[in-house]
C-alpha cells in the first residue's frame, strides 16, 4: 500500500500529527489516511528505533520522554525542510516581506525613489521601509537589510558594496551677499558654520591645503544631528555647512545652495554598503533587494558639484590676490 511505502520525512509528519491531535484517529482524519495505516506508521518507527514513543490506553495517548525527544527533532526537521522548499521556489518569483533599514535623508533622496521599480518588478514581495538615523539591530531581526555609511564594525553580518559619496561645504546665496564669499578655509573663522551634533573623532571639517590635510575647527550657532536639517537652515541663509554630497544636489542643481571652497576639498569618500544576514538560507526576498540596490546604486556618486553650471562654478571659485 501506498501509506506502507511513506518515507522518513512522511513519518515524521504522521507522528507530529498523532502527537498534536492526541490520537491516532484524529491524526488520520488531519492527513487523509485511515487509522490502521497512522498506527502502522508509528509501529514501523519504534520498531526501527528500538523504543516507545507513545503510551496508549483506552482513553489517552501521550508521548514518551523518547517521544517528545522525537517529536522536537521532527518538527525542525520539517520546518527547515519547508523553508528550505520556500527559497527554492521563490528563485523563480520571491515573495513574502522584506524590511529595510536606512538613515532618514539618504532614505529619502535615494532609496525611497528605487522602491516603486522594485516592487514593480517582484509583484509578491511586500517591501517595508524604516527611515530613522538609529541603527538597526539587523542581526537580533530588527531589518532584512540595512544601509550603512563608512567603515563596518566587525560582525557576522554580510555586507555588499552600494557606492559611495562625498561631501561638500556649501551656502544660500543670500547668506554669501550678506555675509561674503569665503576664500579660503581659514576665512571661515568669520562664518556661522553648522555642524553635526554627534562625537567624532576628530572635530572640524577637513579641507587640504598646499598638499597638506588638516582639520580645521569650526563654530556656529545651530548644530544638528541629521544632514537634512542642516541643509535646510543653509537654504534658508543661516549659514555655512559641509554634508553628504546626496543631501544637496537638488538644491545645488536649483541655484538654492552653492559650493565653496572646492580647490580645499580633500575629496573625502565614505562607503555605502548593504548589510545583512547572509549564507546559504539567505531568504530570495532579500537575495532580489540587494542585487537590486547594487544594480541600481553601483558606482554612483552622488551630487558631484562637478555637474554645476560654470557660472554657480565661478561665482564660488576663490580670487587670487
């Protein structure tokens, strides 16, 4: 008979089913088989095994302490199997959820715009974002994937390379008329510069001067903890900043921001990677977001000033004399 000849997995399930209904009837009517079929299943799997998985009487079945242990094993056998049978089957067309985790403006300007092509192109993924300048604690399951600017801390996490970006000291224009055009890096002593809020190692801004780096301490009247806000004060004239080169490329593209001190600027980049939980059981949801987000992103540099029109260029190009 067909239920004689299950296989080892078939067991499994069939105890399981005995197990969690409380009968070998109940298990029978569960999975479609007859009720003399499910005992000699579980018969066949203490004979194989040489002991007793359950204890019968007229009224009650229950698992042996050898039953139990069989039945814990069983069920992750199963589960990982059926996992297993779920990334091999959504190669073809991933499915199911997949959470992402990136800081707020970076977030905003660039992943956010990507998410419409990719959810267009996998129909049966659920994409959900989370924009916060908080770090995700991606291994303990807090996000799929995580983007994260420069040097990675060691982990067992996967990372993939995204692109890269620099950074810029830019104005409003408005607050250059009112306020003049620094020159030079040392002529920014006179500015009402804003910076990030956080620690860093070393505080100021870096420029590079007659071949020499050097970081050079700035002061203001705001500091803040995310570019976006920074930028923001810059367009409306409060003073000079230095951000993320993603932050500003539309307002620069716009005339609202204007570069400065570029012939300083030591080109500075910082890494943009995906993080995430890599190896063999790696979901397809989340194997097609990253090969999407290195597809979409690889080799871009964001916001370059180069792309300036050459009269912002000029207007910002530091005299001699």
């Amino acid at each position: 008979m067909l239920q004689d000849r299950i296989g080892r997995t078939g067991e499994m399930s069939v105890f399981v089913a005995v197990v969690e209904t409380g009968s070998l009837s109940g298990a029978a009517r569960k999975l479609g088989l007859t009720p003399s079929a499910v005992s000699r299943i579980v018969v066949r799997i203490e004979a194989r095994l040489g002991v007793r998985l359950l204890v019968r009487t007229t009224r009650s079945l229950r698992p042996t302490a050898e039953g139990e242990s069989y039945g814990r094993a069983a069920r992750r056998i199963l589960a990982d199997l059926d996992e297993t049978e779920r990334a091999l089957a959504d190669r073809g067309c991933p499915s199911g959820r997949v959470r992402i985790s990136a800081a707020t403006a970076h977030g905003r300007l660039v992943i956010v715009p990507l998410l419409a092509e990719f959810v267009t192109r996998h129909p049966r993924i659920v994409a959900q974002i989370d924009l916060s300048d908080e770090l995700a604690d991606v291994l303990g399951g807090r996000a799929d994937v995580a983007i994260r600017f420069g040097p990675l801390a060691d982990s067992p996490l996967t990372a993939r390379r995204l692109g890269e970006t620099g950074r810029t000291v830019v104005a409003a224009p408005a607050y250059l008329e009112r306020m003049g055009v620094p020159r030079r890096p040392a002529d920014l002593a006179a500015h009402n510069c804003l910076d990030f809020s956080f620690r860093r190692s070393e505080p100021g801004w870096p420029f590079r001067e007659d071949g020499k780096d050097y970081i050079l301490p700035v002061s203001g009247n705001v500091a803040a903890n995310n570019g976006e806000t920074l930028v923001q004060l810059a367009v409306r004239g409060l003073g000079i900043t230095r951000v993320g080169n993603f932050h500003i490329g539309e307002d620069i593209a716009a005339g609202r921001l204007v570069p400065l001190l570029e012939p300083f600027n030591p080109q500075d980049r910082e890494a943009i990677h995906a993080v995430f939980v890599g190896g063999s059981a790696m979901p397809a949801r989340v194997r097609a977001l990253v090969d999407f987000l290195v597809e979409s992103l690889r080799g871009e540099a964001a916001a370059s000033p180069a792309a300036l029109t050459p009269a912002v260029r000029d207007a910002a190009r530091p005299r001699r004399g």
